[in-house]
C-alpha cells in the first residue's frame, strides 16, 4: 500500500486534485484534509499580554473572542453582537463565528503559548547558545 500526499481544492463534497491519483474510479481511500495555509478569518484576531493573557482579542478592540463565541453559542444574532459590541465589524463577527465551528478543545489551546513567552524566549536564547558552544570549530 502506497501513501501519497496530493494537493487539492474543495468544491462541496468534492476534491479536485492537481495531479492523477492513478487509482481506479470508485476506489476507496481514506482522505486526511488539512487547510493549505491558515484561515483568514483568524487575520481578524490578535494576542495581547497586555489585555488578557494568552488570549485571542478581535484585533483592535478589547474583547476576548472567548465571550463573543459564548454569545455565537447562545444564538446572539450578529445585530445583536454589534449592537452589543459597536466597535466590531461585519467582519469581526464573521470570523467569531467560523472560529465558534473549531472544537472547543483546538480554539482553547490557540494563544496558551503567549503565557509562556518570557520563559519560551530565555530557553530558546539559552538553546541557542548551547548550540554556539558545542559547535566544533573549523582548524585552519
């Protein structure tokens, strides 16, 4: 059994690779689909320490995207969400409300590496240097 990895795009329920598969028609296959780059509504968010911790704001604003996906949750229409919250855009709420389809469990974990930058960064530098030393060095 061969593995390939191709690259396609989606069209409803349909993949439509860029190359031939040479399988058969109505050959079985499992598909493991992963998004070719990050989706863009998450262009919409932003992390700062400042503000929360660790956790994803509607860029520009201070709200967390946490409480705005309970409100998606609760069955908040995006009127309400902007009425409640008049600095949002159609497009804030747009991408609150794709990043409300992501599990719970993968949307909690985004952003909980920003809790440990200051520690993450003196590793890396420790790391780095380490590397440095450790180095063999090129003899004339």
């Amino acid at each position: 059994m061969s593995i390939a990895i191709m690259k396609g795009v989606i069209r409803g329920k349909t993949i439509e690779l860029e190359q031939d598969p040479e399988l058969p028609d109505g050959q079985r296959v499992n598909v493991q689909v992963e998004p070719d780059e990050p989706p863009k509504y998450l262009e919409r968010f932003d992390v700062d320490p400042s503000i929360a911790l660790g956790k994803l704001l509607v860029k520009g604003t201070r709200l967390r995207v946490e409480d705005l996906v309970e409100l998606v949750e609760q069955g908040r229409s995006d009127e309400e969400l902007r009425r409640r919250h008049p600095e949002l855009t159609a497009e804030d709420v747009d991408a609150v409300r794709k990043y409300a389809k992501v599990p719970e469990g993968l949307r909690k974990s985004f952003g909980g590496w920003a809790e440990d930058a200051e520690e993450l960064d003196e590793y890396l530098e420790w790391n780095r240097q380490q590397r440095e030393l450790n180095r063999p060095g090129i003899e004339p």
